[in-house]
C-alpha cells in the first residue's frame, strides 16, 4: 500500500530534499509551498492523506494554524511539524497531548524524519 504524504514548506529545498526522500521510502508525495496551499490540497484530495509534514513558521499561514483546521476536519490526522526555531507552547501542548503529532528540530537528517512517521504511524 502506497502512502500519501502532503509536504508543507516554504523553503523550496526543504520541499525538494524530502519529496525526493519519501519518494524512495515508496510515498505519494504532494508539495506546498505555504499553508493556503496546502489546505487547498488537502481539500481536493478529500483529506486522504496518511501524513502531514510540515514547517511550523512560514509567512502569512503559519503551521500550526493550518494544522488546526486540518486536525478540526481530521482529528486524527497524523502531522509531523518540522522548525529551525522555538515553537510555541500551544503548539508544544498539543503535540505532547496527542499521539497522532510529533516534532523535529531542524537542522535534521533523514534517519530523524524516518524515526518520526515510525513513531507517528
């Protein structure tokens, strides 16, 4: 069975570097480069995704917020949120209050990412 993943970053290279990654590993990979973005995706593809990975800042949408109205349609969607800088409390609080949601630091290596969809599958 071939998993569906939605990849959210407004870094191109991050985009690229685990569209190429997860490709290897066997997943449907979608991109989006902001969260507007990925909502319109996840709409269209009628919330058919068995992964979410994606930056927690980016500019106008922020991650965690379109995060919170994917978890309001799915609530078990399982989301990996990725960041370079200190997240949030409210964010931190979720993650550590459900099962289904997990956070890496950047910078990471693949072996990290691999790690997490283990643990959040």
């Amino acid at each position: 069975m071939v998993r569906r993943t939605l990849i959210v970053d407004d870094e191109e290279s991050i985009l690229t570097i685990l569209e190429i990654m997860l490709r290897r590993e066997g997943f449907e990979v979608f991109t989006a480069p902001t969260g507007e973005k990925a909502l319109e995706i996840f709409q269209k593809e009628d919330h058919n995704f068995d992964l979410i990975i994606t930056d927690v800042v980016m500019p106008r949408m922020d991650g965690y917020e379109m995060s919170m109205r994917i978890l309001e349609l799915v609530p078990d969607q399982p989301i990996l949120f990725i960041s370079g800088f200190n997240s949030s409390k409210d964010l931190m609080s979720l993650i550590e209050s459900k099962t289904n949601l997990q956070y890496q630091s950047k910078p990471f290596v693949f072996d990290d990412i691999k790690r997490k969809i283990e643990q959040i599958l």
